[in-house]
DNA sequence: TTGACAGGCAAGTTGTGACTTGCCTATAAC
DNA sequence: GTTATAGGCAAGTCACAACTTGCCTGTCAA
C-alpha cells in the first residue's frame, strides 16, 4: 500500500502565483523578496502584498524548489528544479521520435 | 505579460486521490469507475464514494490527462502522460551526468 | 419488461488554503 | 543614537474545492 509521495511539491506548484515567482526566478535567479514582488507587479500584472510572496516562497522553499541565502539584512532566492524530475518519473512520459 | 499556462494540468494533480488513480491506471490502463473505485480501497487503502472518484476522474480528463471511451455500459479509463512533458519544458531540469 | 448494474447530474456542506492585517526583529545608512 | 530598509510572525477573514446526498438515465440479462 504505496503512500503518496512529495505532497509539498504538488502543493507548491498547484498555485499559479507560485508557478509564476518560479517563472521569474528562472529568468532571473537569486533575486530577494522585494525584486521579486516588485516584478511580479510590473512583468505580470499581479499586484501581490509582500506578506502574500512571502509565505508563497516558503512554500516553494519547503517543496525543495527554492533555495535561500541570507546576506546581511538581505535573503536571495534560487531556484532549483531537480525536484519536478520525480514528477515525470513517477509517471514515465511515452517518448515520441518527431522523425522516426 | 505571458499568460499562465495549464492551470488545469496543475490543478489535477494537485490532489493526492487524482495522483493515485493516476499511480492506478499506470498499473492497469483502461479500467471502469468501479473497478477504480475497489481497486483504491483494497490495494491503497482509502475509501472514497464513486460520486467523488468520478469526479476526480471528470478533472483528469479535462486536464488531458485521462481519455475515455464508452462501450455499452462501460466507460473506459485511459491515461495520457505527455501533458507532463509542458512542466519539464516550462523550468527545465539541469541534466546531470551520474559518471562524466 | 422488470430488475440489477454502470454511470451521470445537481444542490448542499465543510475544511483547507490564499490573503490580509497588525505588529515585531534585524541590518545598514545618516 | 535615530531612521529607513528588508524581512518575519501570528491571528483572522474568505473563497474555492473536495466530498456527500439524493435522484435520474441508459444498458444488459433474466
């Protein structure tokens, strides 16, 4: 009786403002908190309350997906997506020759 | 201003019942509602109504990650992984070589 | 044609998660 | 020291999604 695995992950990308801080973090990596709401704001057009990002990069953090660094009064996030290969592992996509 | 894409992709396997049924018919592919239904009671443990697995199914299928076909009665469940490959695509995953 | 079986539809309940609000800590500039 | 900046903590609000409940439709066997 195989238990689900990785909860957090799922969790973390279930949420489309998460999916889109880890779109900006692969654009541009290791940026702090302010950074990222403030281009949230002006790139996306979500006007997000830093408390919101906040707690939604501590989700990302607790699914593996984010990692952070504390220098000085600042905190940069970065990215890591070695967690999404499970994703692709646990269900095994069919590979498909464009040209045989 | 990019768009989110796939929120229902997301969305279904956001739930740990869906990614089961998903673990299920990688198992077995082409099972009915009510052999799904027995089969996540007996072999994973959690009693869920057929109102509810049916729902879950309905999401998985509008995510594309199930198709169906009908014959008589019945009501085939089959599963479409390539739904997945857009998530590696979207933060793609650094290769690492286990032996360079 | 009547009963059993496989599945569908829709309204109601409830718990979880996203977001806010308010206040607090720590580092750096002046 | 004082002030501004970068971030943290915790309780409260609210909406959505999972699940239930009840009833209905369609297919097949007797």
């Amino acid at each position: 009786m195989p238990v689900d695995s990785d909860p957090d992950l799922f969790k973390a990308i279930g949420d489309a403002t998460r999916r889109t801080i880890l779109d900006e973090l692969t654009d541009r990596d290791g940026q702090t908190l302010f950074e990222i709401c403030g281009r949230l704001t002006m790139k996306h057009g979500l006007a997000s309350s830093r408390q919101a990002i906040s707690q939604h990069l501590a989700v990302l953090e607790q699914a593996g997906l984010v990692h952070t660094r504390r220098q000085g009064r600042y905190k940069f996030h970065h990215i890591d997506t070695s967690p999404l290969r499970s994703i692709v592992e646990r269900w095994p996509i069919d590979r498909e020759e464009p040209n045989p």
